[in-house]
C-alpha cells in the first residue's frame, strides 16, 4: 500500500521529528490554541498559557499492537485519528474541550518514516476537527510490537465538569447513539483476515466489506461526542457521564460504584441499529451481548433528571433512555424482554483477562 | 526475588488500579498540589487547577524493554524511578517544577501485579522526592514487552522558562555535575549479566556489582538537577538550557541549532570522575566518549554570560565550563588535549541507528 518504505534508522529519531512537525504544526480555526502555546516540540518540553480560571483536564490512553489494533487490517491513517480520538473522549466524557496533546510512539523494525507519517496525518485530522494541537510527546525504538500512548490535556470551567460519581437515585440512565456497531466491525475485519490467510491464489481475494462499512468506520475511526456534552455544558443538567469504552455493562458498573448507587436496564431499551444485528445473526451471536460487552463505542453514558430530560429530548433525537438509577441496595439489574431480572454481569472487555 | 507472584488475568485491570491507588495517593509537602487536584486516577480524566498567572509545561518520555531498560538487571522499584525522574528532568531544563503526572503501562504476561506495585512504589518515592502527583495514566495488557509512558505537566512564571534556543555568542558553555557515569554503569551491568549467563554452577555466581556502585546509581537511579535549576530561577540568569539524556555531542548540537550558534567545547574542561575513568580503562574505552555519546545523564548543560557565571560560582560547585558559545560560522568545534580542533560529532545515543 505505501510507495516508499524509508527505514527510520536512515534517518534517526531527529530526522523523523522534522519529517512530522508540518503535520503537526497545524492552525486551528480557535486560534486561540495556536496564540496560547508558547513552545511546542522543538524543545525539551511544550510550554502553554491555560485559559484564566479553567480547570485542566489531564487523559491518556494507549493502543498497543496486538492487543488493541492489527496492522494487517487497520490502516496507519485510522490508527492515529483513533489513537486522539479514544482521549478526546474522555475529556468529552468529562464534559471539557481538548487543548493540547502529546504522542509517544515505540516503533518496531517495519514500521518505515512514510508509515509514521501516513499515522500522523490521521492524528492531525482528528486534531484539525476537534480543535487540538500535538505538542510534544516520544518517539522511540521497539523490540517487537508498535505502541501509541496519547496524552491530551482538556480545560472547562470547573463547574461545568461531569463526574461517574454525579448519579442519584431515581435519574434515567441514557445512552447517546447505537451500541454494538464496533465489535460487530470488528468481527468482519477480522473474518476477512482469516479469509485472506486461507486464499492460495491471492488474484481471487476480493474482501467483502462494503456491506459493512459504517459498523467498519465505528470500530477504526469513532467519533468523540462532543455533540452531546456541549449540550450538557451549556443547556441541559446532567449527573454522572462516561464514556463507553469498555463495554455497556462495565460502565454501568462504574457510574454505580462512583455514585454509590444501583441501576435497572431494561434489554429492550438497549439502541442497536440493524447493520449490527445483521452482523451478529451472521456469527449466530446476541447483539445485545455485542451492546453490553463489545466496547470502543466511545458513546456517552449518562444520567439525568426527568424534568432535564425533557429538555435534551428537544435539542437531540440521538439519545436513549436505558432504565432508572435506583438505590444502591437494588443492586444492578437487567431486565430481559421476557420481565425477567437478572444481576447485569460486570464483564467488559478486560485486555488481561482474555490475553 | 519476588515473594508473590498473583498474575493480573487473576484480578484484572481494575482491580490492579485498586491495588495500587494507595501508592499513587500520596500525601506531598507542599500540599497545594493535593489541594488543587479536584479528581485523581477513579474517572475518566484528572482534574486540576492550574495556578493563576503560571504557564504549564508538559513532557512525555517512555521507557521501552529491549531498547531503554532490561528487566534482567534493572529493578522494578528503579525502573518506575527512573521512568518519572527522565521527565521530571526535562521540566528541570525549563527551569519548572513538576506538578501532576499520568503513567501508561503495557504489561506482558510474565508481570505480576507485585511486580507492577514494586514498581509503582519506586514511581512514588520519586513523585514524594520531587513533589509530583501521579494523577492519571493507562495500564493495558503487551504481547511482547514491556513499555512505561510517563507524562508529566509542570509549571513555571512565563519569564523564568528557559528554552534550548537562548544562547548568544560569547557566552560560557557549562555543564552540572560529572558525565559518563551512567554509560560507563551500563557497561558494567551488561559485562555482569554476559557472565552470569555463562556460568554453569549458579552457585558459583557473585555479581561484581559493589566498587562500581555510584556509577550504577547514576544509571538505576538519576536524579533531575532541580538543586541547578532552582538557582537559574531565582538568582543567576542563564541563556540556553537544556538536559543530557542522549549525551553531550548531541546537546550541544541541539542547543547551536535551536538558537543558531556555534561552541568550541575543550576536551580537557569535560568533567569525568575518577571511577568513571577507572571502567573506560578495564574496558580499553575513552572515558570522553562516554561523556560526549554515552547519554541518560540527566545533568543540565546551559550557556551563561560571565558576570552571571561569577555569581553562580558563588553559590554551587558542582558545575564546569566546558567552552564557549561562538557566531554560527565558526561551527561546533572540539579542541582535542593536545590543541587540535575538529568538528564535533553530532552523534548521540539514537536507538534507531543502533537497533
């Protein structure tokens, strides 16, 4: 797929800082970002002003090969706008905006300069459109297995930012968008790959992804919610919020050990768009298992107040009500189509757990 | 040497966060810090007041098995030391201090989670030393190596940073402190795991780690020159600072291309101690090799005018003028011992070129 494969060794860890600061060293339309920074990552550290009065809000997340991401089905482009946007989320989650941004790369032997830079141009995309810069960050050598490890700092006021720990007894539990689509993407990404590995004559592989593609788009290149929590900072009042990274179930979880709180979902509340449960009756699966345990939805979990509600309910037609926040001696309760309950299983997608 | 060995699967990533927020939740001197952190590492994001009227400054730098750090002779405890003090370091060149601190870990199979306490603990005692606080991070699961990524957001008056890009002709070149102590440590681990693998009867193996002991400190464990830079704060002016983590040569290229000058740096003004020279000589090596490409000091190297010089030599020893800074034309020479001049070999430690 690329043109050129330039060894990084050809050009060192200096060359390689220079071949990607024009990707970087981009102007955003809040110039304010581009004005407040005062040293980015020609030295050794980025200097910048924080906004007067704002709180910062400080993430990191990291993709590592093998674990989170296949190179063999996830393009470098993809890699880099989800490796930012997977951080963004979380300031979105706790109702901020992002500002600044660093990125360390642990880069093995195949991995050539074109690569690195097809990676950050994903990154600064993802920059560009959710307005933040990269200023700073690592780049070095791996035995073995290619790593992103993305900081990203975020401000807000402090008395607009969201909490897992806001939820009371009695608010709905609600959910922006679809769950589901990006294990079921997932799913197909890696059929495809067994596929391709078991074709002799490769002329004949032709991948069957088109039917797939925005289960395909939700799994490699998400989209934090800012949508929504601009709503929550500006026009509606909400209690906890996280984001859903590892999983429905695992999410409600933490909202009730944060709040110190129960919950009851209801399944039939769950929102799952078709292309999902098509996919999932392909692999003779529970969409809903998909929605409760799949995870890197990046949707917002949240909570809120009846009369709250019907407010948000005028400004977005994307968010679903799941159940009620109850007290904590209720437990956590799912509650099938049939009525039944049933203890909602912590379960998410643990790394440890299925290594 | 471990007691325990409980495998993270057992407890998954959640449940080794609880294990180690009593490390992480430490109780600092200067408790500003603990007061204005409004969320720590249980939400999706730290929250944080910056302090009215200072500029932040935020550094990134990873520790990476096989290339930085080999688990056979680097303890946990000094590896998570080493890990926050390589940026605590970099906050000290810009003449900061160091305020809050997220670490990403990628954990293979064969660490523990007594492995992964051992090595916060270490994190810790450096974060209580430098009064830091770990407030955020990543912990996910390695197909192969192991990788810790600290970043750390210091802060500073916006007059008093100082960039690698300050340096005017005519002013001194120093260094603090002694160079080529933490190479020459490294050799003596190597040359030390080399026989240990050799020996048949292990009980014949004593490790001759003893004589070489503030060379190995200095590689295991550095410590950031916040004593130096403090001083660059608030008493003697500086132009250029910057640390030497990749070695002398390279810094002082670094500091002539940020701020478009040349240097003249004499062989003989190189600070090397006495054992230093002592292992260059068991292994037939130039102990001033060591000082101009072995690297991972964490000493700073910064230019001065002379009346600023007759101050700082007033109030600390432990700083050598290596040379001059000159006009840009004249190069980046260094004059050997017997007054031959050459060109000064860009070359530091690049883990690209080496790999």
């Amino acid at each position: 797929m690329q043109q050129n494969h330039t060894e990084i060794s050809a050009i060192g860890e200096f060359g390689l800082i220079r071949r990607i600061s024009d990707l970087v060293n981009i102007r955003l339309d809040d110039q304010s970002l581009n004005d407040n920074l005062i040293m980015g990552i020609s030295d050794d550290a980025a200097v910048y002003r924080p906004t007067p009065g704002k709180v910062q809000i400080l993430t990191s997340d990291a993709l590592i090969e093998g674990i989170h991401f296949d190179l063999t089905f996830m393009a470098l482009k993809h890699l880099g706008w989800k490796a930012m946007v997977i951080n963004f989320s979380d300031i979105a989650a706790m109702c901020g905006t992002p500002r600044y941004a660093a990125v360390t790369l642990s880069l093995p032997k195949k991995i050539s300069v074109e690569m690195v830079e097809e990676l950050y141009a994903g990154a600064s995309a993802a920059c560009k459109k959710f307005s933040c810069l990269i200023v700073g960050g690592d780049t070095t050598a791996s035995m073995a297995n290619m790593m992103v490890s993305v900081t990203v700092i975020g401000e807000a006021e402090e008395r607009q930012v969201t909490y897992r720990g806001g939820a009371k007894a009695g608010e709905y539990i609600c959910v922006s968008g679809h769950l589901g689509a990006s294990v079921a993407g997932l799913k197909i990404l890696k059929r495809e790959k067994e596929r391709f590995s078991k074709i002799s004559d490769l002329r004949e592989f032709k991948p069957n992804l088109e039917p797939y593609a925005p289960a395909l788009e939700k799994h490699l290149t998400p989209k934090p919610r800012f949508d929504i929590s601009s709503i929550f900072r500006e026009r509606v009042k909400v209690g906890a919020v996280i984001d859903i990274s590892d999983g429905l179930a695992s999410e409600v979880h933490h909202i009730c050990a944060g709040s110190g709180v129960g919950a009851e979902i209801y399944e039939h509340n769950i929102p799952v768009d078709s292309l999902t449960q098509r996919i999932a009756a392909e692999f003779s699966e529970s969409p809903v298992d998909y929605a409760l345990f799949g995870g890197e939805e990046y949707e917002l979990l949240f909570t809120i107040s009846d009369a709250e509600y019907a407010k948000l309910d005028r400004l977005t037609n994307d968010v679903s009500i799941l159940g009620r926040v109850t007290e904590k001696e209720k437990g956590i309760g799912f509650i099938r189509e049939n009525g039944e309950r049933e203890a909602l299983a912590p379960g998410g997608w643990d790394h440890f757990k299925t290594r």
